[in-house]
C-alpha cells in the first residue's frame, strides 16, 4: 500500500499551501515532513490565537489548515470558529486523539471543520483530501 500511496504522491503537481496549527513539537514536526513529502509548503502556529493572528494580520491564504483540538490560549474549536467567521475558506482537517469519541468529533466538526482525522496522522489518512484539493 505505501508503494501506492507514494505514487499518487509523485503526480501532485500544484504546490500546496497548509497552516499546521498544534502545540506540540513533535507533531509539528511529523506534519511538516507529510506535507513536504507532498512537495507541499507549510507555515507552523503553536496554538489557535496564533492562527487566528496569522489570518487577521498577515493576510494569510492556505489550501489546507491542520488543526489540533486541544491547545492552550485558544483550543481547535474556538479557532475553527473564529476563522470560519472571518471567512476563512481553507479546507480545514481536524487532526485529534479524541477523533473517536463521537460527541468530542461531532462538537469539532459543528466548529466549521471539513473533515476530522484521527492521531497519528499520515501520508495514507491524508492523501484522499490532497487529492481533492488537486482536483478544486
């Protein structure tokens, strides 16, 4: 399968542009390298008051926004909404531990999130939707 997965990988020809938004390094650290697995940019915020900075002051455009749920100052949720007020029209993907936890999920989801991915992320999870966003 990951023989596949990278193949679908090499025809991606549009470089994408995502916003990582999550307060742990390490995760930053494991999206980062997925996306430029997919010879995709990436922009980091620890947290979603950065994020929501990030777009009010520098005018910043994503095709795709990795938001975690849970993170200080202002959690996933919150941004997720405040982002989707500011007419943020990114695809937004909630990447969580919680992804399980239907009421967790659904609250998340109802935020303004395209589409909600469960922790560990990786290349196969998040493919089908770069595909889509190739495809717009």
């Amino acid at each position: 399968m990951a023989t596949k997965c990278m193949g679908d990988i090499e025809k991606i020809k549009k470089k994408l542009n995502v916003l990582i938004v999550d307060d742990d390094p390490i995760n930053l650290q494991i999206h980062e390298k997925i996306i430029k697995a997919f010879g995709g940019f990436s922009q980091t915020a620890k947290n979603g008051e950065e994020a929501v900075i990030i777009h009010r002051d520098g005018g910043g455009s994503f095709d795709l926004i990795l938001m975690d749920k849970e993170m200080p100052e202002r959690d996933g949720v919150s941004t997720t909404k405040k982002l989707r007020e500011m007419e943020v029209k990114s695809m937004i993907v909630g990447v969580t531990s919680l992804a399980d936890n239907e009421e967790e999920r659904r609250a998340f989801m109802e935020a303004g999130l395209n589409h909600c991915l469960a922790k560990p992320l990786t290349k196969a999870k998040i493919l089908p939707l770069i595909n889509q966003l190739m495809d717009a």
